[in-house]
C-alpha cells in the first residue's frame, strides 16, 4: 500500500492534506532517512507539495495563529524581529534584505506543513519550530 492509499482517519484535515498526512504518517519527519529516501521517488510536485507551503511563506505567522500554532508562529515571529533589528544595526542593503526576507519566509513554508502534521495528530503545543525539520538521534 502506498501512502497515498492508507485512509486518514481524522474529518478535521482538509482534503487536500490528506496525501501529506499520509507521507509523515508512512515515513516520519520529512528531515528523517526514510522520508528522505522516499521523497527522491516521487514526483517534484508532489515533493513540493509535502514541503513546502506557499500560504505559510507569504503570511508568516497569521497562518501559523490561523491554524492554531501560535506558539511556534510567535517564536518564528519574535526570531523574525530579532533578526531583523541585527539587519538593522549592521546598515545591510536593501537588496540583502530582500533576499534575507526570501530566506525568513521559506524558513515558515518549510516547517508549516509537519508542524501542522504534529499539531493535529499528536496534539502538539511545542514552541519548538524546528522540530522534524532537523535530523533525529539514533
């Protein structure tokens, strides 16, 4: 059975997480071997899709808040103004700043879809924003 097929027994997830509920279900944290292993498999679409989430890139920490993870929307957040005032006392050019923006952003659409993931199916209320995007021990 592939993890597209296994059904998702939770009615609260949108239709359209299902197929990466799925594939965290199947293969664990997207930073782990076998998800590793298993995303070179699949289509680009589909990796992206598990991946990265074009909402969270552009909306930050509403779509975090909206979602329910407001923890981890707030530390993203405060990291994003902390970041921001070291830009702003090193006098970095604007260009710089845009790409760093970029940056900030897709560091939110990466780690939106399994905290998501772990939000719903483990009731997960961590502050830690990186968790599952970082490889495990052992």
């Amino acid at each position: 059975m592939t993890f597209s097929e296994q059904p998702l027994r939770d009615h609260a997830v949108p239709p359209s997480w299902h197929s990466r509920f799925a594939f965290f279900d199947a293969y664990g944290p997207p930073a782990d071997p076998p998800s590793r292993e298993a995303m070179k498999h699949l289509p680009f679409g589909q990796r992206v899709r598990i991946t990265f989430n074009p909402l969270a890139f552009f909306f930050g920490p509403i779509y975090f808040a909206v979602k329910g993870m407001w923890r981890k929307g707030l530390m993203l957040f405060g990291l994003t103004l902390v970041f921001n005032a070291l830009l702003l006392a090193l006098n970095v050019p604007s260009s710089f700043d845009m790409a760093i923006a970029c940056g900030v952003g897709a560091l939110y659409a990466t780690t939106a879809n399994y905290a998501w993931y772990l939000h719903v199916r483990n009731d997960n209320r961590s502050w830690n924003i990186f968790e599952g995007t970082t490889r495990s021990k052992g």
